[in-house]
C-alpha cells in the first residue's frame, strides 16, 4: 500500500519513513530539500533494504503538486511533515512561515478531496499547550496564544484540518502533537541534521561534545522546579515515527472515534536540562562544557504529557528511554562529524 510522506528526509519523517517500510508499506517521499540532504535517501536504504520513491517537489507550487497526483493514482495516506520549524526565524519571517507551512497544508488537502484520499496524520506540537495550567497535560487541556508564527501555524493548521473533516465525513485525520523529539537510528544511517548553529538543546549537547561549539548554554537556571532548570518530556524519535504508524492503522482500518483526532506523542516523564547534561554525561562517559545563562525568551517551564490517549486508543507507548536517546543522538553525532 502506498503511503505519502511530505518532508520524508527530515529528522523525523526519515525515521517515518523506516518505520512504514519495515511494517510493508511502500513510501514515496516528497521534499524540497530545504532543510534536508539527498544522502538521508541513502540512510533509509541502509536500514530497511528498499530505497523509498522519491520527488524533489515544493509543496507551494501548486501545478507540480497537482501533477504529482496525476501521477500516482494509487496513493491511500498522507503523512504530512513538511514545515519550517525555528521559531526565532518564524518571528523574523512570519509570512515564509504561513505560506510553508499552511498554504502547503491547504493544497495538500485540496488534492485530497479532488483525488478521493482520505487518510490525513498531521505534524502538531505539544507548543500549543503554551505553559500549562497542570501536569501531566492531557488533549484537553487549553490551547494558549501562541507565542510565535511558527507555534501559530500549529494552531491554525489543526484549525483547518478540524474543519475540513467537519464539512467532508469521509475524510480521516489525526493530528499528533509531538514533545520534544531527540535521538537517532540506532544503527546511526539517519539522524538529526540542523542547518546552522542548532537552537535546540540536545543537537547543541552533541555539538559541544564533538568541539564543533565551545559551551553549551543552559537557559536559565532560577525556575521553580527541583534543580532550577526547564523540564521536558523528551522522546526517542523511533518512538515517536512508530506513533505515526499506529495513527495510520487507526485511520486505514476505520477506528476512530472521530474523523478529526488529537493525540498527545511523549513519553509522560519530564527530564530537566541538567538531567539530560548529567544522562549524557553518564552514558557517552564524557564531560560536557557548559554554563548557566539568562532564560530564553518565549521558553515554559516544565511540559510532559499525558499519554493515556495514545496508549488506549492507539495502541502505541514509548518503549526507549532517554539513555537510549542519548546514546543513540551522540553515535550518530561522532559519525557525520567524522565525515
Ligand atoms: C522548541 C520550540 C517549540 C518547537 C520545538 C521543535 C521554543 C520556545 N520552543 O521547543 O515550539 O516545537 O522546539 O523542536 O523555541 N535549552 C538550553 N540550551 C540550549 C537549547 C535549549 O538550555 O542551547 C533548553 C531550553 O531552554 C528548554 C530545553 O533546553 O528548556 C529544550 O529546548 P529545545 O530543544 O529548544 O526545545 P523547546 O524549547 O522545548
């Protein structure tokens, strides 16, 4: 069966994209390879055997998307991970934002009702909690203002998905509102890949371990939680692509309980910025530089999920820890440094 995954080179699409071969599924993948590489092709093959169909294809150019459909008739889901993703880049520029990542969203959709595709998994976050009111957060907390462009296009695109499986019945779609996503493959064939200077915390980590950055910077360390630092719910990115593959088989065997559904994707356990330096620490057997700084703007304290829903209705559970993550992030770290 095939299955379409937009952004299938990115960090997690590409583990996606291994965990839908290995369950059978044939993939084609689309990406503009704006914030991705070619050799993660490569990677994926390595791991599953079978080299995913691929499209150098931007999602804003709505004739080539249309042309695409044309082309493969056959296509019976779509995972949907193309997006701009920095948010102190989304505040610089708003409008690149909402036009990746929204009137991408919008095309995508129309090709579905015009090509009778029904099953939809959208890239959500748990960012449209903002700072939660109790924890562990549920599905049902509060969606707070969101505090940059780019959170906003989580808001509004689940806004659209919402309404346009109100208005069509047989349209199928989850949304799956992701935590903090880290590690690798562990055979280390596909990994994370930030552009620049990395903005969030564990590609900094593995950076400075490597001496690609001098210091790690702890954003702050005066917030009320047992050691100062932040707490998040981190999670293991092959956990993380496996939720995607329930999500499927959940629209695919017609299970839902609603034709638009949220899930919640963690690992329901909150870990602080100097739990993860110390784990890492620990297991790589190596000494991290870092020091504390100011808090960053925009940043909450303390997030985790509640992953009852997931559990109960999807079927799914995270099964590795942070460790594993840690040793998984730094593995695939000392390999792309050694390239
Ligand atoms: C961030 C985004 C979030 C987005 C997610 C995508 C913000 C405010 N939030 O989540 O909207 O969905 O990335 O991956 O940018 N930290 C340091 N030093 C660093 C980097 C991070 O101490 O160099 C701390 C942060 O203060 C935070 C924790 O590490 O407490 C995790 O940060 P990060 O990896 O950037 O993720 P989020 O901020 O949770």
């Amino acid at each position: 069966m095939k299955i379409l995954v937009t952004g299938g080179l990115g960090f997690i699409g590409s583990h996606t994209v291994v965990a839908l071969q290995e369950k059978g599924y044939e993939v084609v993948i689309i990406d503009n390879l704006s914030n991705s590489n070619l050799s993660v092709l490569d990677g994926i093959t390595k791991i599953t055997g079978r080299k995913p169909i691929f499209e150098q294809l931007d999602l804003r150019d709505k004739p080539a998307l249309v042309d695409f459909f044309n082309r493969y008739d056959d296509i019976k889901g779509i995972i949907h991970f193309a997006a701009s993703k920095a948010v102190g880049e989304s505040l610089e520029k708003p409008l690149l934002y909402y036009e990746n990542n929204l009137t991408t969203l919008i095309y995508l959709l129309q090709q579905m009702q015009e090509k009778t595709i029904h099953n939809f998994i959208f890239s959500s976050s748990c960012t449209v909690y903002g700072e939660p009111e109790s924890l562990p957060i549920s599905e049902q907390a509060p969606i707070k203002p969101a505090l940059s462009p780019y959170g906003n296009t989580k808001q509004i695109g689940e806004e659209i998905i919402r309404d346009t499986a109100k208005a069509y019945p047989q349209f199928n779609s989850i949304a799956l509102r992701y935590f903090n996503p880290i590690g690798a493959h562990s055979s280390a064939a596909i990994g994370e890949l930030p552009l620049g200077v990395p903005q969030n915390l564990i590609p900094f980590v593995t950076q400075t371990a490597a001496g690609i950055r001098e210091q790690l910077s702890v954003f702050g360390d005066n917030y009320p939680t047992p050691d100062g630092t932040a707490i998040r719910d981190y999670i293991h990115v092959v956990d993380l692509a496996e939720s995607h593959v329930a999500a499927l088989e959940r629209l695919l065997n017609s299970r839902q309980k609603d034709n638009f559904e949220v899930f919640n994707i963690g690992t329901g356990r909150g870990s602080s910025v100097m739990e993860i330096i110390n784990t890492f620490e620990t297991v790589n057997d190596l000494k991290l530089n870092y020091k504390i700084v100011d808090r960053r703007e925009g940043d909450v304290t303390a997030v985790w999920a509640d992953t009852g829903l997931a559990e109960k209705e999807l079927g799914w559970k995270a099964r590795l820890t942070m460790e594993d993550a840690l040793r998984d992030a730094w593995q695939w770290q000392q390999k792309i440094s050694s390239k």
